[in-house]
C-alpha cells in the first residue's frame, strides 16, 4: 500500500524521524502515517492540503460566511437562488416507492450525485447513484436517468451538475419531483486566511442604501473555491511524525523497538496529540 493522497508526511520522513532504513514495517508505518494525519486534521477541524471544495451555507440574512476550509487559494463562485433544472417522474403505476435525492457534497464515503431508488410490486428495490463527476451537467444526467427503468426526467434549466441543491428523497409517486440549482451569481471578496467570504452586492439590488446579503434560507448559497497548503508546513509535519510514530509503536510494541529513537513524549491528549504539540 502506499499513504493516502493528503498525507502529512512521506514515508521516508517518518523512517527518517525513527532511525529505520529497513523496508520491513513499511505498511505499518505507511497505515499509522495515515492515521495520525486523520488525527491531526480532526483535532484542527480542518483539512491541511489543498483541494477543491463546494459547499453550502445557510445565509441567514447575513454578510459575510466562514467556509469550512482554510487558507482559501481562490473562489470559482458563490451561486445563490432557486431555480428548477429538471424534473423527475415514475413511468410504472404498479411501483410501490420511486424516491430521488441529491447528495451535493462528499461526507463519509459518499460522494456528490444523485440517487433513485425504485421498489417494484414484488418487493424488489434497486438504488441508482448517478455520481457528478460522470455527468458534470444537467444535460447528460438527465439523459442518464432516462436511460434507467421506472423514471422519466425532464430538463427545464441547464446548468451545472454541482450547482444542484441538495435535498432528501423526493417522492416519485406523488407527482414529478422538482430538482433546483443555484444559479444567481455574486459579487464577493474573501480573506484568505480566516476563509471568510464577504457579499458585496446580488441580483436584487434595491437602491443606493442597500447592503446586499446573504439569501435567508436553509443552504441557499453555494461555495465554490480550492483550500489548503501546497506543501505541509514544517511544524505540522513535526506534529505528524510524532503522532504517527505513536501509532505505530502502540501498533507493534515490540517490533520497531530496536529501530527507532525513544519517543520525547509518551502522554497525549486528544486522544493521540502529545500536549507539546497542542500549544
């Protein structure tokens, strides 16, 4: 195996922090790399590499919103609105439940799509997950849906496949359910480091006096914007290095004994932070 895509660290800095040239524990090390990076980012409550991100926020009426991530690198958009982009019916009158959903942002193990799942009169239920990156637009989802069983879509507004608001499973069988996007673009600046987004003027613009805000709706504003180093910074590689030799010594207590360097710290807080680190 190799360490994930956002490590911390390599696994040759973590052999070089240990004094290990031997190429016996390197799944070991490569797992606890990946773990103690886990660790990390979850006690910061963010991610520390750069990736791209789509996100959205309640706007409550407000001015300005934090993004989950940060440094922010660059924001593609901020969308707000409601808009139907296409519509989702059941063909088979005998089906027993036809639900549609959208998942916009990838939490757990999911990923950004749309899902139907289809229950037929003999209890048989399948689930159809259309992910976005296959069918970045509504155009080609829609003909994606069509292509299935049970269920016709209709495009009303083409638009981007990430634009679509998320929402839970619509039901089929009680009449076509509408899917909406985002599709009003804003004028915003951003502060980098807080990650903090801030409207300076919308769609609806009533006059000189008038301080643009965030639509006050649940979800109504779509981020869209890349977040996080390029390169780790050098005391969160320290901070990494020690976790994951934590880790791996608490793996294999007697293993790496001989091959590694005594540990500066043995107590943790956080459940595997060393205290030192959380200064």
């Amino acid at each position: 195996m190799a360490v994930g895509t956002f490590a911390l660290i390599t696994l040759q800095e973590l052999k070089d922090h240990l004094g290990i040239t031997g190429a016996g524990d390197d799944t070991l090390l490569e797992r606890a790399i990946d773990r103690a990076t886990a660790r990390i980012e979850t006690y910061m409550g963010r991610n520390v590499l750069a990736r791209s991100y789509a996100e959205w926020h309640g706007g409550n009426t407000v001015r300005a919103i934090r993004t989950k991530q940060h440094p922010i690198n660059s924001v593609t958009g901020v969308f707000t609105g409601i808009r139907t982009a296409f519509t989702v019916s059941s063909t088979v009158a005998s089906d027993l439940r036809v639900t549609v959903s959208v998942n916009s942002e990838a939490v757990g193990t999911g990923a950004p799509g749309l899902m139907i799942s289809r229950t037929t009169s003999g209890g048989v239920t399948t689930t159809s997950t259309l992910a976005f990156s296959t069918y970045p637009d509504v155009t080609s989802l829609v003909a994606a849906i069509n292509a299935l069983t049970g269920v016709s879509a209709s495009v009303i507004f083409a638009c981007r496949t990430a634009q679509l608001h998320p929402r839970a499973g619509g039901d089929c069988l009680i009449g076509p359910v509408n899917i909406h996007c985002a599709e009003v673009g804003a004028e915003y600046v951003y502060e980098s480091d807080t990650g903090i987004v801030h409207i300076q003027s919308d769609a609806f613009p009533l006059g000189d006096t008038y301080l643009a805000r965030f639509p006050a709706a649940y979800q109504s504003v779509l981020i869209e914007y890349t977040a996080g180093y390029s390169t780790t910074p050098d005391d969160l590689k320290e901070a990494c290095c020690e976790v994951a030799a934590m880790r791996s010594r608490s793996a294999t207590p007697t293993s790496l004994g001989s091959r590694r360097r005594t540990s500066r710290s043995s107590s943790s807080t956080r459940r595997d932070i060393p205290p030192r680190l959380t200064i």
